[in-house]
C-alpha cells in the first residue's frame, strides 16, 4: 500500500472531516493514510519545508508554497458572517500600538489583521494559550480562533471581529476565507486526482454521518468540545460548504491574493484556479 501522510490540525472540524478516511468508512484504494495532528501554524511552516504529503494550511501563506504544493478543493474552512475574534479585557481600552497574540505568522487571520493593524505589536503563541495572555495581561489583546471563538472567559469582550476586518478590506458578498488543503507537487498527477477524490468522498461522509461521527469522536475523546457546542461549531467550518471549493469561494480567495500582492505581502495576485489540480488529465489520459 501506498502510504499518504496527511497532517491537519486537531480542532474539531478537521477531525471530523478526515476521521471518516481514518474509521475505515471510505474507500482509500491502494492508500494507507497516517494522520498527524499539528497546530495550524507547526504545519504551515512545515509546509514551507515541505514535509508532508498532503497538509492542511492557512490560505493566507499559499503563496508562499505555491512551487511545491498544489491546493486541493476540498476540506476548506471559510466564514459566513462569523470568524476569528480580537478579544480584549473589558476594562481596558486599546491604543495604536496595542501588543496582541495571534496564532501564528503565516496564518490568514495574521494576514489580514496586520493589513487592518498596522502600528499594533503582534507576538506569536499557540491558540490554546491566547485567552489566558489577555486575562493576565501578557497582552493588550489577542485573536481568538477554532473552537475558542464561541465560548470565553466573562471578563473578556470583543473588540473586533475579522469577519468585519474582511468586509471593509475585500467588500461585501464574499466568504471569509481560512484554511485549506495542500498535497505535494512531486506526487504523480494521478495519484494526487485519486487521493483528491478519496479525501472528498471523506468530508461527503463526515457530513452525511454527522449525528454517527460526533458521537465517536466524543467517545473516544478526539474533540475538545462536545453537544451542541460541537454541532454548532462543525455547522460553521465543517459543512456541505467544505467538500469542494465553489466559484464564489474560489473568487474570495483571489481576492485574498490580491489584498496580499497590493499590500507587498505577496509577488504576485494568484488565480486560484491554476493552482488546483487539474481533473481533466485523468480523462485525457484514459482517451
């Protein structure tokens, strides 16, 4: 067997997208896939070494790895008038040049707040530890991500959500985009087609066994959240909305690499479309 490794996050709406493939519920074909949990900001600079077959990232850093990586179309996460939240404590106030915590560098939600924020001081931590930062005043604020975005301590408000950053920077009518899939150009293309379609027919499961899924995940302890919290959270990141990017997603994220390109992130504003696989080669080559 062909062994595939697949890193990802270990927030609740990766797992529940690629633990269809790994509870045997998918037909992998000739593919072993191992799965390896990393935070999103680890697999984004191992990304840039390239060390995984296929990964999850940030969209914000695709550019980076465009050379080496191809994007999938499937498991990705955009927000629909939700997102990332900059949290802060409720008795302060934030100046100019206001110390925040974020995720990580190369993640989308840094991207886009340092476009929005151009004199605030940001550092870098694990996400898990962001919430705390604030409260005891590590920093002035923070960015709060995956599952941390629905439920916070009470001495904490929100200071700006990035979903309006989005809005005011790219305009109205488009998804917030977040994270993807990458797989390694050095693959043969029709192996990259196959595990594309395996990894689709993944998260197409996931969806249509939700209700089963969950309730695996929390028996045996794969998610940090759970009940309605977790349903609420995968309704937001892991939908029907995730199996396969769709024009106005793909048209988000060209507006995403040109925010980038405009604002010297970036060499060049990609067209998302030409850095998918092509579906076409397998039909050509099998005529």
């Amino acid at each position: 067997m062909k062994k595939i490794l697949l890193a990802h996050s270990p927030d609740a709406d990766d797992i529940f997208m690629y633990f269809a493939i790994k509870f045997g519920w998918v037909d992998t074909k000739d593919y072993q896939f191992e799965n390896i949990g990393l935070d999103i900001e680890t697999l984004n600079k191992e990304a840039i070494k390239g060390t995984y077959d296929v990964t999850a990232i940030s969209f914000g850093m695709y550019p980076f790895i465009k050379d080496e990586y191809a994007l999938l179309r499937t498991a990705v996460s955009f927000g629909d008038g939700y997102g990332p939240k900059l949290i802060r404590r409720k008795d302060r106030k934030l100046k100019q040049n206001f110390k925040v915590a974020l995720s990580g560098e190369y993640t989308t939600n840094a991207m886009l707040f340092k476009l929005y924020y151009p004199n605030a001081r940001p550092i870098y931590m694990d996400f898990l530890e962001i919430e705390d930062a604030v409260i005891d005043g590590r920093v002035d604020a923070g960015v709060l991500i995956h599952e941390s975005i629905l439920d916070f301590d009470e001495s904490l408000e929100v200071e700006k959500e990035m979903w309006d950053i989005w809005i005011e920077l790219a305009g109205e009518g488009l998804p917030l985009p977040l994270g993807g899939m990458a797989i390694r150009r050095s693959l043969p293309l029709n192996r990259a087609i196959e595990i594309e379609n395996i990894l689709i027919d993944g998260v197409k499961v996931a969806n249509d066994k939700k209700e089963e899924l969950c309730k695996k995940l929390e028996e045996e302890n794969l998610v940090r959240i759970s009940d309605a919290m977790l349903t609420k959270y995968l309704d937001m990141y892991a939908s029907d909305d995730s199996v396969e990017l769709s024009k106005l997603q793909l048209k988000s994220l060209d507006k995403l690499y040109q925010l980038g390109f405009d604002n010297g992130i970036f060499k060049e504003a990609l067209k998302t479309e030409d850095y998918l696989i092509p579906k076409e080669y397998k039909e050509l080559r099998n005529s």
